[in-house]
C-alpha cells in the first residue's frame, strides 16, 4: 500500500499530460500570465509619464482588465488557464519536469519539483484572484499585504517571518536575473531561440528579476523601520523607485523590461517544452 498512492499519483499525471487539450489550456496560462505582464507595463509607463496609475502588481493588472468591456470574461478565461498551467506545473512535480516529452532520462531532481510545486501555487493563487475580479469582489494585493505585515510585525516571531520572506523575494529575484543573464530560459523552448526571442527573454527575466529583488529588499526595511506600507509587494517596489534619482528614467526601463517579460510569456506559450 505504501507505494501505490504515488504510482496511482504518477498514472493520473501521466493520462492527464497526455491530453492535447489540458496541454493547449495549460500553455494559455503562459498567455494569460504575459497579458497581465503587459497590464503591469503599461501601469508602470503611466507612473513615469503622469505620476498617477493603479497598483503595479497584479492586482492592478486585474482591476484594469475587469474595468474593460468584456474584461470579466477575459479573466474567467486567464483564470481558467492559470489553473490549467497549475495543474500541469503539479504533474511537473509528480512525474518530473517535462511530462510530454515522456524522455525517460529521470529529470526528476527534488528542487526542480519543489519549484513545480511553488510555481503551482503562485499559478492557483492569480487564478483566484482572477475569478474574484471577474465576480467583482477583487482586492488590491498592496493593501492585503500591507495588512498583513502590519499583523506580523507587532511580535517578534512575525518580524523572523518577514524578514524571512523578504530573503526568499530576494533569491527568486535573483535566480530571475541569473536565468536572464545566463539565458538558461532558452533551454525551456522548442526552439533555438534567434536574436528577437533571446533579447525579449534576456531583458524580460533581468527586469522581474530586479524588481523582485527591490521588493524582497524593501520588506527587510519595512520590518527593521516597522512600516508596513513598504512591505506591500511589487507595487510599493516601484512606486519606491520612482522616487530615486532618475526616478523617471528608472520606471521607464522597468516598464519596458517588464514589458518584455510579457512579451515573452506569449513565446512560452507557443514554444515552452512541456
């Protein structure tokens, strides 16, 4: 008995990664991860051009979509691939990495399904995001999180908690930058790459990645000043380096990086190995 949930755990992932549709519905995650991307981009442009705009992060993303005609039924329709691209990143995890491709070479490591695992939960959690703009009961991500850390930081284990967290924004900052500069993204496609591919994946992955690693390092701050509106994520991230010298330029190149990474979340969804 001891072996046979996982082997029935492993049958399951394999029927289902072997569907054409739960392949096509997973690869529209990539896209709908690759609209908000954009959405996030043009935010950040307005912040540079106007000083006014929305939350940068996700949330605003979502708030702009659902505020479009017809927008609701592009997030139940995100929402929808967003989990799909869950579930597939969760057959990652049970199978290894790349279950289409059925290689047989065991590329199974345990960090690699550990990262399938945290993948899936990021995927479920903008899915359900999704599905609560679409039913117009959306929150914004800042203040959620900057409620949360106002909670935290009144004890001494929640300051740990915090600090914690912020280290971990940072390392997958980080990896983001490391995986751009490196381009080892190239070797997630189906494809050799060519001059536009790799330009939009070298900047796209640098950009996210130093944004993250400013927003992991912002809520190492927020906690040692004990102010919460800094530990509120992506959004408080770039709303803090506009205020640096050059603010303006800085947002601007944040905007087109970020852009980019959108940009080449569509490549991934044509040509990511699955």
């Amino acid at each position: 008995m001891a072996t046979g949930a996982p082997q029935s755990l492993h049958g399951v992932a394999h029927r289902a990664t072997g569907s054409d549709t739960f392949e096509y519905a997973a690869r529209a995650g990539f896209a709908a991860s690759g609209v908000l991307h954009l959405l996030v981009a043009f935010i950040i442009a307005q912040l540079a051009f106007t000083g006014a705009g929305g939350n940068a992060d996700q949330s605003g993303a979502l708030a702009t979509l659902a505020g479009q005609t017809g927008g609701k039924v592009v997030l139940w329709i995100a929402a929808v691939g967003l989990v799909a691209l869950g579930l597939w990143r969760i057959a990652e995890a049970v199978m290894g990495a790349k279950p289409k491709e059925r290689s047989g070479q065991g590329d199974n490591p345990a960090w690699k399904r550990g990262k399938s695992l945290a993948l899936a939960v990021v995927n479920f959690a903008i899915a359900l995001s999704a599905a609560r703009f679409a039913m117009g009961s959306g929150q914004s991500s800042s203040q959620q999180n900057s409620g949360m850390s106002a909670q935290l930081m009144q004890s001494g284990w929640g300051k740990v908690v915090l600090i914690a967290i912020g280290v971990g924004v940072i390392a997958v900052g980080g990896y983001h930058v490391y995986k751009g500069v490196s381009q080892k993204f190239l070797d997630e496609l189906t494809v050799s790459g060519g001059r536009w591919i790799t330009a939009t994946g070298v900047a796209g992955y640098t950009a996210k990645g130093l944004v993250l690693g400013g927003a992991g390092l912002l809520v190492i701050i927020a906690t040692l000043q004990a102010d919460p509106a800094k530990a509120s994520g992506l959004d408080a991230a770039v709303k803090a380096l506009g205020q640096a010298p050059f603010g303006k330029f800085l947002l601007i190149l944040a905007a087109l990086g970020i852009a980019a990474f959108g940009a080449y979340s569509f490549v991934r969804s044509k040509y990511n190995r699955m």
